[in-house]
C-alpha cells in the first residue's frame, strides 16, 4: 500500500476521547483502540484480543488497563498482558502491539513506524490551533475515498467555484490563474485576488463587501494542509489590519479506499464571537460535504475498474507537485527501519 509508514497521523480530535472510553480507529489497514490511563494521557493498542482474536474495544477500561470482553484478559498501555484470571504471571507472549500517542494541537496523533523513531518534533505543525492569537473549531469525517484523491481535491481551489458555489466558493477561483511555488517540502497553489467582492462566506466574517483577498493552501508533512486567506482593505499596506483565517488539516488513510478527513476553520479576529467560531466550522463541515460525492464517486471509478489515466491542464499543477513529493517520502520510508514488537 501506498502509506509513510514512519509517521505521525491524527486519530482523533482530543475531546473525542473521554475519559474511561474506548475509541475504535483504523489507519494504514490496522484497527487500534484508543484509550486514556488514569493520569489522562492518551495511548493505543492493536484492536486484536492475542487470545481467542475478538476485538479489545467490544471490552471496557479498568483503570488504566484495557480489559478485553470476552474472558476478561487486561493489557496495558505498553501492551503488555497485566492481567488474567486464574493465572498469577501473564506469559510475556500474550501481548497486543502497541503505538506510540501524543495529543497535540488538538489532536491525538498515532505514530504507524519503528517507536524508537517516534520524535514529538516530528508531529505535523498545526500550532495555531494551540495559539492564544487564533481561535476556532475542529471537525472530521470518515470519507471513503483514497487520502491522495482528496489532498488532490483541496490542491486544486478551482473546484470551489463549481462545488462550493454556495458555500465558501465564487466565480472568481477559477478565473483566475494560480501562483506554484515549490519549497523543499512543500508546494504551494496562491491566488491573489485584488479589489474584489468578497464572497458571502467571508462577508459575514469580516463585515466587509469589497476587499483584497489572498488564498494560500500548503502541502507539507505527507499529509498535511493549511490554507491561509488573508482579508484586507483595498490597497492596505498595514499588517495590523490584514484579517487571516486558517483552514485545512490533516488527512489519514485508513485503507487505500478509505480515509479520516480533519478539518479547522481559525481565525485571528473576532476572538471573542462563539457564534462566528461555530458558523465558520458549520459552514466548512458544509463545504467539505459537498466535496464528498466528487471523491467518493471517484474512487468508485478506480475500484469497479472504470477510471482511465487522467487528461490534467494548468490547475493540477499544484496537486502533480505535491503527488511528486509524497511519492517521494513513500519511497524514502520503504528503506527506513520498522519493527514491530
Ligand atoms: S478473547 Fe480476549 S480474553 Fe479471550
Ligand atoms: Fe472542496
């Protein structure tokens, strides 16, 4: 399968693991269940009882230890068996894999490769979402659809102008010709619209009808996008009143059909106003939604054998770009180290 395997992926949005639950989660083609220990830390373990095969999340948490349902067997967050009826010492064999879990920037993010190459650094940067100087909302959806097919998707904004034509898109995207720039691990599709009507999205947001606007989206990480608008009066010089909405996330395959799609929508104004934090994330849930018939029809394509190689022009110059570079961190991790206990 197509998958970086040496790499931290999102599993959930931190509030979507409460305390005392267990969260059954797919990625890469394996079932993990995730947990919290009593001191709140969050952990994953394989969804595979080592016993009779049934899965660990049909159990509960006792305490700190995932106890599995069917003969009462319990697991730590290391995997190791701590507990089992009628015997005084766990055999060391009877052990589920476990994986190492960081949450961060809202997220709780699950690393797939070799554990000792687990670095925190390495976790894809969505600080701002942490930031005192931005606020927002996170959300995600289960997308059956391949994680190329949609960083494709969002790589390509003319899209909005057809898709989105009621939500966050207008006639403009299309019409106008994307800047690529490449950085060493990045490529980014700008577009730059001066003295223009701004959409209805953006209207409600700023209070302003008529603006410069600018629309950056970034490919970084494997993964990983941001898009950054920037919201500013016609002919402004002064970064004081430049008004800057973030957006994106990252997109983690479950299986090569399949997906967990996280979106944000932050901003770096009106930090005060829920009803504005709530009607953006409604508005991109909406916007994403609309995304997912195109996607998921997509992939029905490639899996009933339908689908032909595709006939680009100048607007997949930015998905192509970013296709090259995850190609190439595919073929870097085949040699990169993987163990597995
Ligand atoms: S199948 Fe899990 S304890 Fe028997
Ligand atoms: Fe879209």
């Amino acid at each position: 399968m197509d998958f970086v395997k040496n790499h931290w992926y999102a599993v959930a949005i931190g509030r979507d693991l409460p305390a005392g639950e267990l969260v059954q989660r797919q990625v890469l083609g394996t079932r993990v269940v995730l947990f919290r220990d009593e001191e709140g830390r969050p952990a994953a373990v394989e969804d595979r009882c080592p016993h009779r095969n049934v899965s660990l999340s049909l159990g509960c948490l006792v305490g700190s230890h995932v106890q599995c349902g069917y003969h009462g067997l319990a697991f730590d967050r290391t995997g190791k068996c701590v507990r089992m009826p009628n015997v005084e010492q766990p055999p060391a064999v009877m052990r589920v894999q476990a994986f190492p879990v960081i949450e961060k920037h809202g997220y709780i993010w699950l690393w797939t490769g070799e554990p000792s190459l687990a670095a925190e650094e390495r976790i894809p940067d969505y600080s701002w979402q942490e930031s005192g100087a931005w606020v927002g909302d996170l959300a995600w959806q289960e997308t059956r659809c391949n994680y190329m097919l949609a960083l494709e998707n969002v790589l390509d904004l003319s899209h909005a102008t057809y898709v989105h034509g009621e939500t966050v898109g207008s006639p403009q995207v299309a019409q106008t010709v994307p800047e690529v720039v490449m950085g060493e691990d990045t490529v980014s599709v700008r577009r730059v619209f001066t003295d223009r009507e701004l959409p209805a999205f953006y209207q409600k947001a700023t209070g302003w009808q008529q603006a410069d606007r600018t629309q950056t989206i970034t490919y970084f990480d494997v993964n990983c996008v941001r898009l950054e608008i920037t919201i500013a009066p016609i002919g402004n010089t002064d970064p004081d009143k430049v008004l800057r909405l973030m957006f994106g996330g990252p997109y983690t395959p479950r299986d090569a059909h399949s997906h967990l799609h996280f979106s944000s929508a932050y901003r770096n104004f009106r930090l005060e106003d829920s009803a504005m934090t709530a009607a953006l994330i409604g508005t991109i849930r909406k916007a994403y939604s609309e995304d997912v018939s195109f996607l998921e029809d997509q992939q029905r394509m490639i899996d009933e054998g339908r689908s032909q190689p595709n006939r680009l022009f100048a607007v997949d110059r930015g998905p192509v770009a970013a296709m090259r570079l995850l190609a190439r961190s595919i073929e870097a991790d085949r040699s990169a180290p993987i163990s597995r206990t």
